[in-house]
C-alpha cells in the first residue's frame, strides 16, 4: 500500500439551474460544458458521485476503496467504528445566481425511517457576497404547523420566515429541520452529513428550459420542519490571527477558522479523525513530513488521521476552514 498523504479529488460539477459563473470566475474551476454550474462537488462518499483521487500514488482510487484499505488510518478509529466503510462527511462549494428553493432537510431519525440515510445538518461559510445579498434560516416568530400551512398555501411564506442580510466572513449552522434557503448572489462552502435528501417546499414558481417545474415535497417536509422560533440564527465568533477559531461544534462535525498571516502548525495527536481543509482566502503552502503543497482558493484536501502534524505557511494574507469528525 502506497503511504498516506493529504489528497485531493477530482472536481464533481453540477449544473442547477439557480447556478452562475463564480466557480469559474472566483474560484478559477472550469466547469464547461456546463451552463451553470451551482455547486461542486469536493469531497463525497454518496453513492453515484464518488470522489476519485485526482493525484499522487493513489490517484483514481475512489474514496469508499480507501476507506477500505485504510479503515482507521484514514477515518480514525472511531470514526470507522461509527461510520464503517461511508464517508459522514460530504464538502461543497456554492454559488447562487439565483436565490436557492426553500427547502428543509430531514433530521437523522426522519432520513432513516424514510430513506434509510443519514439526515442533513450543515454549515455555511460565506466566501463572497454581493451587496444586498440575504438568506433564510429558520421562521421569525413562534411557528406551529397550521400557521405555516396557512401561510404557504396563500403562498405568504416570507411573511413568516427569517431573513438575513449577510457579507463575507459569515457562518451559519443549519441543523436538520431548519427551513432556509441561499439567497442570490452567494457563494459559499458549505460542509454537510453526507446525505443528499432535500425536501423542496416553494422554489417561486421557476421553469426549466423545457418548461418543466421542480418537484416539491410539501407532505414531506411538514414532519421534517422545527417550528421553533430560535433568538439567533447566525454563528458568532471572533476573528483571531493565527490560531484556530471554532465556527461550529456539532455531534457531527467540528468547523474551525483559521486566519494566517505568519506560519501555523497544528497538531492532531489528539485527534482520532481525518481532517479536512477548505482554503476560502488567498495562498499558501501546507508542509508535511518534508513535502510541500501549494494551497490556493477553492482547493479541498483530505488529511488521514494517519497525518498528526502539519505547517501551514501563508503567502499572503490566508483564510481556511478547518474541519474534523
């Protein structure tokens, strides 16, 4: 078996119909022949769009068979205990031309009962936002269900719904059963269970180019909603130079910003887990075990838990998520 070494996979582009040109523009990922691409794909262990190694030894291994060879060296061993042969984690970039549908995903014990899937919780890292760009995340007031039926059926849905200004730098933590949606002119990466349930409840009556409107899933989503009215819907934390920075803490995924100026090295003795790195700001060189790898915006890599140390050398002001199970 070839030696562990922190990989990166082959690009997956999806066209939706939301979608714009910002993979392209901002972050430098040609997408044709695509039209519009809206999302890509970074790191994935779903069936039918499985990341494939794009270099080094292991290049065109998929990723469920290097879980297979590698088991806890990859994962963790708790990780492998818990998750086995699947990937938990699933990694995107965004980019809303358009505003996204409304929609809900369903909690864990809702995806297994119905889909025998994991749920869908994730987490939001705004990386460019257009003046005035806004989004939705949860209702603006206390909410039961027939207040929401009556609302979506006068089809009144904003009146009821949380609306966010929002600028780069922002985080948003979106827990299975929270209504939301991605309004236009965001780009985002966005880190998720790996799962890709969608229930779709109002998508402002758009058309494809066949004419053809999106499927909505409105019986499915009225169990799948938390009604709850929450006091806060945006995640707040402190910016600090060169050290780790907790942006979100879940059963699922722990997301950490890390802001870099000077040289940082992190150690993950502790740590019985992979270790995934979104570079969302500028340039820099990730060293490890005497091998460099040049870092720059839009590039994902996963770390195996068989790596403990790395140094992270900024060649310009540098922003990155750092993400672990």
């Amino acid at each position: 078996m070839s030696e562990l070494y922190p990989l990166k996979f082959k690009t997956i582009f999806k066209e939706k119909i939301w979608g714009g040109e910002k993979i392209r523009t901002v972050l430098h990922k040609e997408f044709a022949p695509l039209k519009n691409c809206g999302e890509t794909w970074e790191i994935s262990g779903v069936k039918e769009n499985e990341s494939v190694v794009a270099e080094g030894p292991l290049a065109g291994k998929t990723l469920s068979e290097l879980i297979r060879n590698y088991k806890g060296e990859l994962l963790g061993e708790k990780n492998y205990e818990k998750s086995g042969d699947e990937f938990p984690l699933l990694v995107k970039f965004i980019d809303a031309n358009e505003d996204l549908s409304i929609q809900v995903h369903p909690n864990d014990e809702i995806a297994w009962s119905r889909h025998k899937s994991l749920g869908k919780t994730e987490v939001w890292y705004i990386m460019q936002a257009d003046e005035g760009a806004t989004l939705i995340s949860g209702f603006n007031r206390e909410m039961d269900e027939p207040t929401y039926l009556k609302h979506l059926e006068g089809n009144r849905l904003g009146e009821i719904l949380n609306k966010e200004d929002v600028k780069a730098g922002d985080v948003f933590f979106i827990p299975g059963g929270r209504v939301h949606t991605i309004g236009k002119g965001l780009l985002l990466a966005e880190i998720q269970q790996s799962s890709d349930i969608t229930y779709r409840i109002y998508d402002f009556d758009r058309t494809d180019d066949e004419g053809n409107k999106r499927e909505l899933h409105t019986e499915e989503a009225l169990a799948a909603i938390d009604y709850q009215h929450y006091p806060s819907y945006k995640n707040t934390y402190q910016d600090e130079l060169n050290k780790p920075v907790e942006l979100a803490k879940s059963n699922y995924f722990t997301t950490n910003l890390l802001h870099l100026d000077q040289p940082l090295t992190r150690d993950y003795t502790l740590h019985d887990s992979f270790v995934i790195l979104i570079c969302v700001q500028g340039k820099a060189v990730l060293q490890y075990n005497g091998t460099e790898i040049a870092l720059k915006t839009g590039d994902c890599y996963l770390l195996p838990a068989a790596i403990k140390q790395i140094t992270i050398r900024p060649l310009e002001e540098f922003k990155m998520l750092e993400c672990f199970a």
